[in-house]
C-alpha cells in the first residue's frame, strides 16, 4: 500500500508543476467517469484535493492525539510544491 501512495502522491505531484508552470488553473476537462459528465478545472480539482485532504487530515491527527498517539508534525499543502520543485532542481544538475 506504502508503494501506491507514493505512486500516487509523485502523480498528484506533476500534475500540480505542470498546472503550476503553465498557469493553467482554469483550464478545463470533462471527467469522462462521472455519469452525468462533469467539467472541471484543473485549479479548482487542485483546490479540492488540497483542502479536503487537509481537513482530513487534521481531523484524524486530532483523534490520535485525544488516544495519545504519536502524530508527524502536520504539514502545510504549499510544501508539495516547493518539494517538488527542489527535487526537480536537484536531480536536473
């Protein structure tokens, strides 16, 4: 499962460089899996997946914390971006 995660979490990450190096957060798609279909754009899917997995996030460190379980300092969402961009720069020289 750890191995999907970041399978995923490198894809979410390129899809929010090249929305990012491009400016394209108003560009639009049609979800061809969504029955009826649905146009999103790509700043506003971004926006979505940011704060709700945020609000998740912090609802389910607050509930380990009240069983006095250890919790990872909790991140802010604007660090997946600066991530990414280091290690693009670091790999690249």
């Amino acid at each position: 499962m750890h191995a999907s995660v970041e399978v995923n979490r490198i894809g979410f990450l390129k899809i929010v460089h090249a929305v990012e190096q491009d400016r394209s957060y108003d560009l639009t798609f049609v979800d061809s899996l969504c029955d009826p279909l649905h146009i999103f754009s790509y700043g506003g899917v971004l926006a979505h997946a940011l704060t709700n997995a945020t609000y998740r996030r912090m609802m389910i460190s607050q509930e380990l914390r009240k069983l006095n379980v250890g919790v990872d300092r909790v991140r802010d969402p604007i660090d997946f971006c600066a991530e990414f961009h280091a290690r693009n720069v670091a790999e690249s020289a």
